[in-house]
C-alpha cells in the first residue's frame, strides 16, 4: 500500500475486538499461501468498512447519541448481503472456519443489520 496511513487510537469493546479478531483470523486461514499476500490486519477491515460505506445516505439530522447513530448506518446497510447469498457464503466457510468462529461472523452481520436474522423473517 502507498498511500499515507495516519495512526488513530479507537475504543472499542471487548466484543468489538474480538469480532475483529475472528474476522482477521478467518482473512488469513482462507487463502492460500503467497508471499505476495498482503497483511490484513483489524485496521485494514476497519478501513475497508469506511471506504465501502455509503456515507451520503446517512441521516445526519439529530442524532443525540451512540444507540441513534447505530440505528442509522444499520438503516443504510441493512440487507447488503440477501440470505442467499449468505446461504453460499455458510456452505463455502462453515466448515473451513468451524462452527464457533462462523456464528460469531454471522452474530456480527446480523448485529451490524447487514443481514436479518432467521428469526426476524
């Protein structure tokens, strides 16, 4: 990567963290062995994540706190990934990534509101 990359501390809960961590640890188990791989790190995600929102359809008016905020990008990228697709995902991953890991990667779409909850239907 060439770009300039400025250092930024994040607070993040313990959840957070972890969800992150599985999610990084998934990235690097899943592909194949090249020295020309780049490191993908929780910082790497994260700025994947902000490159790929869609900022302008964020409603800024009144948000008071965390809870609104939340509610609001879930609005935006609620249902970026149909069930079918999830549906390829689980049947492609599931095993690769043993069944721990993949219900906490599924528990953090479903968190983020990317992908509704079988539950929800």
């Amino acid at each position: 990567m060439s770009e300039i990359l400025i250092k930024s501390n994040i607070p993040l809960r313990i959840d957070q963290l972890d969800r992150l961590t599985h999610i990084t640890t998934a990235i690097t188990a899943l592909r194949e062995k090249n020295q020309d791989n780049e490191r993908i790190t929780k910082a790497t995600i994260i700025r994947a994540l902000i490159d790929n929102f869609d900022f302008a359809k964020l409603k800024l008016e009144n948000i008071r706190d965390e809870a609104t905020l939340k509610e609001r990008v879930a609005e935006v990228m609620k249902n970026n990934i149909s069930l079918d697709k999830f549906a390829e995902f689980e049947k492609q991953f599931k095993d690769k990534l043993g069944e721990e890991n993949f219900n906490e990667i599924k528990k953090w779409f479903v968190d983020q509101g990317i992908l509704q909850n079988e539950n929800q239907h």
